[in-house]
C-alpha cells in the first residue's frame, strides 16, 4: 500500500471535528492524483 498524504491522515487524527466524508473525500482526490501521476 502506497501512502499517498501522510500529512492528511496527521491533520485527521489531531482533528477530530474533521468528519469521515471529508477524510474521504481527501482520499479520494489523492488517490485520482496518483492515478493521474501514473498514466503520464
């Protein structure tokens, strides 16, 4: 497993009012990054 934004899943843990969704939402658009980064 490639971990793509440490830094996010840090600003998730020390920030609990960040709700599941937006967590989500941020791996979502890390991971179409990499797929992004990947196909080039």
């Amino acid at each position: 497993m490639v971990n793509l934004a440490p830094t996010e899943y840090k600003k998730g843990d020390s920030a609990p009012m960040v709700t599941g969704q937006e967590q989500l939402q941020q791996v979502v658009q890390a991971l179409k990054e990499w797929m992004k980064s990947v196909q080039k």
